[in-house]
C-alpha cells in the first residue's frame, strides 16, 4: 500500500481561462488539493486561435501571455502520471472551450491503451450568466472521460457549500459580462471538489484499483 507521506496522490488540472475567472477556480482548486497533502500539477491549454484574431478581443493577447508565463501546457505525460484529472472550461455558446477540446483529442494513444483507466475525473465551469451552460457543458465532459475509462465523479450535495453555489455536476461561477472574480461561495465549491476528488483517488490507489499505479508503488 503506497505510504500517502511518501508518495501522495497526484492531481492534474487542465483549465483553459481567457479572463481569469477559470484560472483563479483552478488556482482554489489547487491550493486546496495540496492542503490535503497531493502533488498538483497546474496546466493550461494553449490557443487555437491566431494572433491576428485574438488581438480584436480586448486583453486577450496580454491575459494568455501572462497565464502561459506560469503554467505549462498540459502533455500526454502530465495525464499518465496524475491519479485525477480536473478539467476546468468557460462555457462558450453552451460548449467547452476550444483549446480544452483540442487536448482532449489528442489523448487518442492513451485510450488505446487504457493509459488513463482508473483514474478519477472531475469538472467546472464558468459562465457570463444564470443560464450560461455551466451545467451542460460540466456534463459533456463526462463523455469523454467515461470513452477513457475514468472514474467520474461528480460534486453532488456531498458538502454545504454546493447548496450555495455549483451544481451536484461540477463546482461553477457566474461572472457577468464584466467578468468578475468568482464569488466566495464559488471558491468554497471548487475546493471541496478538489478535496473529495483527491480523497476518491487516494482511497482508489490505497485499494489497487488504480491500474497506471498497479507495480509501481
């Protein structure tokens, strides 16, 4: 049985943000997960778009450089090594972001290998509005999560805070067209996600059911 001291559960967050409001739910997230004791790794898609069409949206050019500056882009290693992956998206026209998409298929190779088997996975969102898709768009994560073998497991009505904000999918933030910081009961949520989902996949490696873990530990 791996000693948790030793060599603690290991969480990976793939978030793509072109504001802010994602990056800092990941960023609570985080620090959340390594209070309880796991290794995080903090990873941030890169852009699809061109310089020429990000340059017409306002601060996006300057918000993408500064984000880059301070978390790699995410790797088919990251994902091999994490015991959990939480993946964090701003809801665009009821969907995820393009670049978060963009990692997601390029781990064709880890499925065919059941690279990612075992592992548990997560969701948040943020969205301009009430009815934005934060809830839609937590949902269609879980399809190709479960294409990949993880074990999904979603926020519930497991803690207090997710009667104040969230939904029993996914921690969420509704941030305005101002896109403005995320409440503090948005933050309670995305850190009780990030506890509970690092708790699940260290109680799954403690067990064996961790098959990436399985002789190496």
């Amino acid at each position: 049985m791996p000693d948790p001291a030793a060599d603690p559960t290991r969480l990976l967050i793939v978030y793509y943000s072109r504001s802010g409001s994602v990056e800092a739910l990941a960023a609570a997230a985080a620090e959340a997960a390594r209070e309880g004791g796991a290794e995080v790794r903090v990873r941030r898609p890169r852009e699809v778009a061109d310089a020429a069409s990000m340059a017409k949206v306002k601060g996006w050019t300057e918000s993408a450089a500064r984000q880059n500056a301070l978390h790699d882009a995410p790797t088919h290693e990251d994902a091999e090594w994490a015991d959990a992956i939480l993946f964090g998206t701003p809801c665009y026209f009821g969907a995820m972001a393009t670049e978060l998409k963009n990692f997601l298929d390029q781990l064709g190779p880890q499925w065919k290998r059941g690279a990612l088997a075992g592992k548990v996975g997560g969701a948040f969102a943020t969205a301009s509005w009430p009815h934005g898709g934060t809830e839609v768009v937590t949902l269609s994560l879980y399809a190709p999560m479960a294409h990949l073998g993880m074990v999904i497991v979603p926020t519930g009505y497991t803690d207090e805070a997710m009667l104040e904000a969230g939904s029993p999918y996914g921690a969420s933030a509704i941030v305005g067209s101002e896109n403005r910081p995320p409440r503090q009961e948005d933050f309670d949520t995305v850190r009780h996600q990030a506890r509970r989902t690092v708790a699940i996949a260290c109680a799954l490696v403690a067990a064996g059911e961790m098959p990436s873990r399985r002789g190496k530990d």
